[in-house]
C-alpha cells in the first residue's frame, strides 16, 4: 500500500523560538499596536494569526481581506529580518524516524500554518526539509485548516479516505483538521501543554508520546521495519 505521511512542524517536528513577528508586521505595515497575549497559538496558521490580530484593533472582515495579502508579505519579510540560525531543535526522534521513511512507496509532506519560506527556514536549519516533497502552507488559499490538508492530498495526489493516508500534528487543531478534511488515520502527538484528552475529543485515532521510539512509532502507524 502506497502512504502519505503528512507532518505539522511546530510542536511535532522541531521546537523554535516564539516570535513577534506578527505584531511587528501589523506596526511596521498600519501603525498599530496590536499584542499576542492571551491567544493560543498552536494549531493557528500565519493568516489566522493576523486575522485574530486585526480583529481585535476593531478591523472588519472586509479591511481584512483587503489587506491580508500585502501583510504576509510583510511578515514573511520580517520572518527572515529575525531569524537566528541554530535556533531551531529537532524534537527526540524525528530525524531517525524520518530516515526510516525515505521508502519508494511512502510520500512524505507537511501541512502547517507556516509561510512556506519560513517553514523552509526553519526545516533547512536542522536538515530535515529535504525529506519532504509536498506540502501546504500558511501563504496558501485557505478558510481553515482542513483546506491546507486538502490541497496537501491534491499536491500528492490522493484522496481524503485513502487508507495510507496520514495526518500528524501536536495540537487538537491538526486533528480537528484531518477529520474535517476525512481523513481515516490521524495521528496525535501528546504532550504536557497537549494532553491526551484533547486528541481524544477532537477525533485522534492514533496517540504517540513522542517518535523516540522508532520501532513503536512504525508499529503504531501500521508501517513494516525494513
């Protein structure tokens, strides 16, 4: 059976710095002064980050939209302006796990809210950005998550109910995400500020506490050692 394997990056595969990014964007690009506190971020991608942003500085969807094209490009701009090589952690794991991958019948790609020049970046500075072939972004059209794991399954060409199909994120938004988008194996990766519940409620079908293990990882996701 051929497999899509499909990655979010923060939280699952690397760990990187927090960023203002989207503040500074917002200031430098309208004036204003707009702030992150108090929004959850996991799961979010880059325009639903300035949406929320802007929504709270009294914009309507409207001015929103308008705008939203040219405020990526900012944040892109200063996305690159901050970043600091060797910043970024791989998490436990990954980088074995995605060598046992790198198979003629497994595709590898992402899916997360990233811009795809940041998620470049930041893959680039620990060597793993290499592994993937495909995959949707934060700078692509979308209403919501599900549509980023939809133009993932186009890109790669699959079908949502595939059953080598797999999505796999750190946060209850990347399940939520692959359920709308009917995808059969989602898969949750827990941790303290994620717990085990979350992914239960949201409709995980698979929950892993980490890729340390690579054998059980293989195991849980019904995939043979080589």
């Amino acid at each position: 059976m051929k497999r899509l394997i499909l990655f979010d990056i923060d939280g699952t595969l690397i760990t990187s710095p927090a960023s203002l990014a989207p503040v500074t964007a917002i200031r430098q690009r309208h004036g204003l002064e707009v702030s992150l506190e108090g929004i959850r971020l996991s799961g979010l991608t880059e325009p639903e980050i300035l949406t929320l942003l802007l929504r709270s500085a009294g914009w309507n969807n409207a001015q929103i939209k308008k705008e939203l094209p040219a405020l990526i490009e900012e944040l892109g701009t200063v996305y690159a302006q901050e970043f600091q090589e060797g910043s970024v952690k791989l998490l436990p794991g990954v980088k074995d796990l995605l060598d046992e991958l790198i198979r003629p019948d497994i595709v590898l790609g992402l899916i997360t809210g990233n811009l795809k020049s940041r998620a470049r970046t930041k893959l680039e500075d620990v060597g793993i950005w290499k592994y993937f072939s495909l995959g949707a972004y934060g700078d692509d059209p979308h209403q919501k998550r599900s549509d980023l794991v939809k133009i993932a399954l186009e890109r790669a060409d699959f079908s949502p109910s595939d059953p080598g199909v797999y999505v796999i994120g750190d946060t209850w938004r990347d399940i939520k995400a692959a359920v709308e988008a009917g995808v059969i194996n989602r898969v949750g990766l827990i941790s303290p500020r994620h717990p085990i519940k979350e992914f239960e409620e949201a409709g995980a079908s698979i929950i892993l506490s980490s890729f340390s293990e690579t054998q059980k990882v293989l195991k849980a996701l019904g995939i043979s050692s080589v």
